[in-house]
C-alpha cells in the first residue's frame, strides 16, 4: 500500500474515524483534537512503510491508543470511568459490527440532511445555535427563551427523532 | 433493559451525566446488548455528523428559514384603533432602520489591530468580505479576523479577504509576503490560497508562516495543516514544514529588502552623525547609522519596531 493510499483513507473515513473517537469522548473539541493527532500518526506510519491489511480497525486502534494517553494524562476524569479499555472495547464491538452501515459516510450525510429538513422550524433553529454556534444548552435558553430543561429535554428529543430517521432511510435503502 | 431505558442512559452519557451505577448499567449494556451497540453507533453517528455539518455552516439556511412568519390583518379594527397600529408599526420600522444602521456590518471580516495597513487603498481598520489589504509600514500588521483568528503579517504583504467559501469558513488569497496565522478553534476549515499552492487547516489550531509569490513556505508550530498545489499535496504537523514551488532558501522577489535584525545595548550614540554603538549578546560592537546606504538599499534604523529619528 502506497502512502498516499494510506492518507486517502484517512481523508475518506476521517468522519468515521472522528464518530469512533467521539464515541469514547463524548467532547468534540477533544474529539477534533485527537483525530488530528491520529491524522499525524498515520503519515507517519505511513512514510515509514506500514501497511496495514485493514485500514479501519488499524485506525481506530490508533485512535483508540491516543484517547486512552489523553485520559491517563487528565487527572480529572472520573474514578468511575477509569474503566476505559472495557469500555473502549465494547465501543470497538458496536463499530465493527455496524462497519457497513458507517462506511458509506456520504449516504449517512445525505440522510441526515433530509432528516434535518423534515424539523419544525424552532427544532432547526435549536439545532443551529447548538451546532454551529457551538452554544450551550444555557445560552441557547438565554437566547431562545426557554428554560435548560427545556431545551435538554427537546435537544435529546431532537437527535433521537434524527438517528431513527436517518436509520429508517438506511435500512430502506439496503432492502432497494 | 428496555430501549427507552437506554436511550436515557445514552442521552446522559452524551450530556456527561451519568451517576456511577448508571454508568456501569450504560457500559454493561453496551457491551452484552447488541440492540444498545446500535442504537449507540447510531446515535453518536449522527451527533458527529450534526456536529460536522454545524461546522461546515449547513443550517445557516435552517436559521434563516426558521424565522417566525406572522400576519398582521386590520379587518374588524375601529378607525383610531387602526391608527394606533399605523403609529406603532411606524415606530416599529422607525427603530429596526436605525437599529441595521447603527449594527455592525456583517460583511466585516476583520479589523487592524496595530500596524500600518491600506485596506481598498485606502488607510483603513475595517476589513469587509473581498477588501484587498497591503501591509505598507515596515513593521508587521496584526489582524484580528471575524473568526477569531488572528495573522500577524509581514511588511509588504498584500492578501484579499475572500471570507466564506462552501464548506470553508475564510479564505485568504495571499499575493504576496506573508506571516503567522494563528487560526482559531472549530468552525470549519481555514484556507490559505497562492499562486504557489493553498493551505487548509485540517485540525483545530495552527500557526504557519507563508512566503509567497514565487514559492510557498509553511511552518506549523502548533495543530495540522494541509497544503495542495502544483499536483502535490501534504500534510504536516507540529514542528513539521513544507514548501510548494521554489526552495526555501530561494532569492527573496525584487524590490523585497531581506531586514537586518539585530539586537543588544545600544552603547556610544553620536546624535550628529545619527550613528550609535549596540552591544551584541555574543559580546561584539557593531556600528550602526541611520539613512546610510547598503549597496543600492537604503538603511532605516528601527528600536522596538518604530523607526529610529
């Protein structure tokens, strides 16, 4: 495998990739920070030769290996959920399990977009201010005169209204 | 543990809230149930992809359509009651015109915060979406832009704002000269056009530092950037650096004084002949005299960035 084989890859699932490291961080900005170092190591390993037979699950494990330096670094993470390898690896079981299904990124995008379209109007405007503004549930009460609770409560709703969406059209789309 | 059971737990996970014994319950479940495992997938699947087009701008559209739609009807109004409605509308109108036009203008895209700079050729410190900008002083100009970021350029540098383009939140177009980018966190990429090639910021933070026409030269200090041009393209990272077109060490372009910097204790000044001695840190003397000539360049003595009288 040439190395700019191996960084095509990387460019073609960075999405995955970054849904894998978000899943074990649940913080995007910790997410986008890591997958950025993943991006680093994989040049890396690629200028020196590596070729891995399976691209992805060769990836997550690196990615998997800097979320884990990440967390023995921060002092701060919770004693409770020190138990990150058990974690990471039924994180690891759900990803390779649905491997398919997360593979055509493109197909998941344009779902999702249907998906968002198919919000009320004030879902949608929720929906930016979250993830675009980047706001907080607070701010967005603040600015959309709703209490946190609210907002909590609607925001969960929200996703989950999507990723049953965009799930519906998935399986219809594998059953065509 | 029923779906919907789960779907709470994964509503806390995702919000950073679960208690100890609820995060057990939540890891357990994931890791024996095989409807959890996909229901989880799902979920933070499409909370990355929500999180990806939010960057890229994709609901910028969703907000605009989202205003609220209103019809005002007049029918069943006594005659003063119209009035009243006339009056407040007019006060209404009245206050949004003067509000527009005392808001700042969205098509700012940045703003000079020290150093001398022509913006449009003009001398100027707002810099709006398309404006050309030359650094003309002989000290760096810093910018503040809309985004956050911050370039602090070189003397000499001519770059236009292009701000916003599809998935990419600014772009550069520099044409000269150069200087550090530190671009801020999140909300899409940031790029860099020359002729040479391009620069895209492909993580979270960088700084680079650019010298173009003619060649292109970047340094990342800090995060990951990608450059593409001239049918190659490269990712470096962190104490990495790249060039695109000419070597680094080429000839600076015509008419582009390379400056001489030095620094010390500046020791005997002689204010007749406008010449004084520094004391180098290496523990040398060099004489140093303003407005004389070096070849066919003309030798300004700056102290601290401002120029020496």
């Amino acid at each position: 495998m040439e190395p700019s084989t191996l960084a095509r890859q990387f460019v073609q699932h960075r999405d995955l990739l970054y849904g894998y490291v978000f899943a074990l961080t649940r913080d995007h900005n910790l997410a986008e920070d890591i997958l950025q170092d993943v991006g680093v190591s994989i040049l890396t390993e690629a200028a020196r030769g590596t070729m891995p037979e399976h691209f992805l699950a060769w990836a997550r494990g690196l990615a998997r290996n800097r979320v884990a330096d990440h967390y023995r670094r921060a002092a701060s993470r919770r004693q409770h959920e020190m138990s990150f390898e058990q974690f990471a690896d039924a994180v690891d079981l759900a990803f390779t399990e649905h491997s398919r299904t997360l593979e055509d990124n493109h197909q998941q995008l344009q779902f999702l977009r249907e998906c968002v379209g198919g919000l009320t109007a004030r879902v949608r405007r929720m929906i930016h201010l979250r993830y675009h503004d980047r706001l907080s549930l607070d701010e967005i009460a603040s600015s959309l005169a709703w209490t946190s609770g609210a907002i909590k409560v609607a925001l969960s709703r929200a996703r989950r209204v999507l990723a049953d969406c965009v799930g519906r059209k998935l399986r219809r789309e594998e059953a065509t | 543990m029923s779906a919907d059971s789960f779907d709470e737990l994964l509503d806390m996970y995702l919000l950073g809230e679960l208690n100890e014994q609820q995060w057990a319950e939540f890891q357990a479940a994931i890791a024996t149930d095989s409807a959890a495992r996909a229901r989880f997938v799902q979920s933070v699947s499409v909370e990355a992809h929500l999180h990806r087009l939010g960057a890229s701008g994709e609901f910028a559209a969703a907000r605009a359509s989202a205003a609220p739609r209103w019809k005002l009807s007049l029918r069943g109004l006594s005659r003063w009651q119209r009035g009243a409605v006339a009056a407040i509308l007019l006060i209404a109108v009245t206050g949004m015109i003067v509000f527009y036009a005392l808001r700042e203008d969205s098509s700012l895209m940045g703003r000079v915060e020290s150093g001398s700079v022509l913006v449009d050729g003009k001398s100027g410190d707002r810099i709006r979406e398309g404006s050309s900008v030359r650094i003309t002083g002989m000290s760096p100009a810093v910018i503040h832009l809309a985004d956050g970021s911050i370039a602090t350029l070189d003397p000499g540098t001519q770059l236009v704002v292009k701000g916003r383009e599809k998935d990419v939140r600014q772009v550069i177009q520099l044409a000269g000269g150069g200087g550090q980018f530190q671009v801020s966190h999140g909300g899409g990429q940031f790029r860099i056009d020359t002729a040479a090639g391009s620069v895209t910021v492909l993580g979270t933070q960088f700084t680079a530092v650019l010298r173009a026409p003619g060649g292109l030269y970047v340094s990342v200090t800090a995060g990951t950037v990608r450059l593409d041009g001239q049918g190659k393209s490269m990712t470096l990272g962190a104490g990495q650096s790249g060039t695109l077109g000419v070597a680094v060490n080429s000839p600076l372009p015509s008419g582009v004084a390379e400056p001489l910097v030095a620094s010390g204790t500046i020791g005997l000044v002689d204010s007749k002949n406008l010449s004084f001695v520094l004391a180098e840190s290496d523990g040398s003397e060099s004489r140093y005299k303003a407005g004389s000539k070096t070849g066919d360049r003309e030798t300004d003595v700056f102290l601290d960035g401002r120029k020496s009288t």
